[in-house]
C-alpha cells in the first residue's frame, strides 16, 4: 500500500507538469471503473446497487463541467506530444488511485489498525518526496521568505487536508468500501468549482459547465438515497 502510495503521488505531481490539469483531473473520472475492476478480481466484492449507473452520469457530468468552459477555444491548442506523456502518467495514477482505495478497504478486513495505515503512508511519503525534491534540484530556501498568510496556508494544508482530510478518507474507505466512495470521485470538481469561484473569483463560464453540475449533484443525491432506503 506504500509503494502504491509513493508512486500514486508521484505520477499525478509528473502528469501536472506535462499537461494540464484539468486533463488530469479528467481521467481521475476513471478511477471508479479501475476500483470496480480491481474489487472483481481481487477481493470478490459485491457492488452496491445502481453504482455502475452512477458512475456513468457522473463522468459524464465531469466531462461536461470540464470541456464546457472549452467551448470557444480551438481543439489543437488542447494537445501536444508534452500532454500525451502526460496523460500516460495521469492514467497509470488513476490506476494507482484505485488500488489504494482497494488496498485501504483490504486493510480493515484484515484487522489492521487505521492509525498505522495512516502513519505509514504520511511517514513514507515525507521520506521519499522529501528525497526526489532534493534530488530534482528545488529550491527550499523559499520557506525563508514566507510571511504569515504563507504559513497560514501551509499550517492549514498541514493540518487540515494531510491529516483531517487523509485520516477522513481512510475512515470512510474502510467503512464504505471502494466501489461507494469511488463513485463520489467527480464531487471534486464541484468542490474545485466552489472553491475557485469564492476564493479565486474563477466561475462556471457556459450553459454546459452548469448542466454538467447539476448532474453530478443530481446523481449523487438520488445514488446516496438509495443506499440509505436499500441498508434500511
């Protein structure tokens, strides 16, 4: 699970420099079809009702929500050799993304602590990233100049989304398993969407953008009702 993790990690940072990250995010849409095939094959768990129809009205709510806002701009402009390599990188993370949701719903069936699931991906990552940044020549001296609002938003990253966030994801993967949460996958860019308007003034910029939204918001409603109604 923790070379899984490190090369996870490493691959989306690669893919982000190569093509853009909105491709990126794209394809990490195709996680819940690469979770469904692992969970077939490896760990022969039954699928929750309707998620394979989830999945599909979210990615393609996703697609919407994300070549919407390409509407007037030539395809050319959109790919170059640059982003084919790194859409190769952005899928054999995508896969990686999905064997760690697997590997996480494997860990609490056979009765490994959360604690040291979450510690021995937080201490390796440290390590290794650590290391490679070293080794690629970045520059650390940044953390010499930063002001308050820097280290706001680091102690914020810090605490909020490597521990809060993390600690909450392998909670619910481990209680929900992968299939369900997986299917959850394009919320993100929802919440990318929010986030961006209120924080970055970016906002939704077509009629497609916006249907693509709501479908999204849609699906997983209706999804998370039927789960709720089929468990009672």
């Amino acid at each position: 699970m923790v070379s899984v993790v490190i090369l996870r990690t490493i691959l989306q940072t690669f893919a982000l420099r190569f093509t853009k990250a909105y491709v990126v995010q794209l394809i990490n849409l195709l996680a819940p079809f690469m979770v469904v095939i692992l969970n077939l094959f490896f760990i022969k768990a039954p699928l929750p009702r309707y998620t394979i129809f989830a999945i599909m009205f979210t990615i393609i709510g996703g697609i919407l929500m994300v070549l919407g806002g390409l509407v007037n701009k030539p395809f050319h402009t959109l790919l170059s050799s640059e982003d084919l390599i790194g859409i190769l990188l952005a899928v054999l993370g995508t896969l990686g993304i999905a064997a760690y949701m697997t590997l996480v719903k494997r860990s609490k069936q056979i009765g490994l602590p959360y604690r040291i699931v979450y510690i021995s991906q937080i201490l390796s990552m440290m390590v290794v990233m650590s290391l490679l940044s070293i080794s690629l020549g970045e520059d650390w001296t940044s953390f010499l100049r930063i002001d308050w609002r820097a280290i706001l938003a680091f102690i914020f990253i810090a605490i909020g989304v490597e521990i809060g966030c993390k600690l909450g994801n392998i909670a619910v993967l481990r209680k929900l398993g992968a299939p369900l949460v997986s299917s959850m996958l394009a919320l993100r860019l929802i919440a990318a969407l929010f986030f961006g308007w209120f924080v970055l003034g970016e906002r939704l910029d077509s009629e497609l953008q916006w249907v693509g939204a709501l479908i999204v918001v849609s699906t997983i409603t209706w999804y998370l009702a039927n789960q709720i109604q089929s468990e009672n």
